[in-house]
C-alpha cells in the first residue's frame, strides 16, 4: 500500500468529505457558544452550553441545532479538501524514499499548505 499513490481527485473528495463530517460534529457546539455570548446580562436564556443545546432542540427541533450550517459546509468542503491534498503533496515532496518526515519538514508541509488553503 506504500507505493501505491491516491490520486489527486480521490485526495480532494476525502478532504471535502472530512471537511464535511468536521462541521457536522461541531457546528452546533458553535451555534450554542454563539448564543450564549449573544446574551444581554439582564436577559439570561441559557445557563450552560447543554441547556442552550436542549432548549434550541426543543423549541426548533433537531435540525434547529443546524440553521446556518449551509453557508459554513460550501464554504469549509474546498478549504478543506486543498488543505489536506496540498498537506499530502509537500510532505510526499519533502520525504526521502518514504522515510518519515523531521519535525521541520512537517512544518514545512504544514506551512504550504496552510498558504494554499
């Protein structure tokens, strides 16, 4: 399997993907963070991250948790997808004969493709 290179295609739909499943986990920790930091002093609705994540289910549903995640997974896919494909490119570049990658060159591969994404 060493040998065997994944092509550029297969290494950006797997980073879509991964970019994908990432919003979908973390999205509605986010929309509570961001609902509890939205709170006037005087007008407390949410004492805690879990209560703002009960009552946003039980007053908008499931998929309330969701609402506005649209923008975020078109806008994170191909972030994610060059990230991770350009990650893969300059440390295959980097690496002597499969031989593992020093700590500067895994900042290396991680600086480029930092700038690509």
């Amino acid at each position: 399997m060493a040998d065997k290179q994944i092509s550029l295609p297969a290494k950006l739909i797997n980073g879509g993907i991964a970019g994908l499943i990432g919003v979908t986990c973390v999205f509605p920790i986010d929309l509570a963070k961001t609902r509890l930091q939205n709170q006037q002093n005087g007008q407390r609705v949410y004492t805690s991250m879990s209560d703002c994540l009960i009552k946003t289910v039980r007053s908008e549903g499931y998929f309330g948790m969701y609402r506005g995640a649209a923008v975020n997974l078109t806008l994170v896919t191909p972030e994610k997808a060059i990230k991770l494909a350009a990650n893969d490119f300059f440390r295959h570049q980097l690496s002597k004969d499969g031989q593992k990658l020093t700590l500067l060159k895994e900042m290396l591969a991680g600086c480029g493709a930092g700038t690509c994404q």
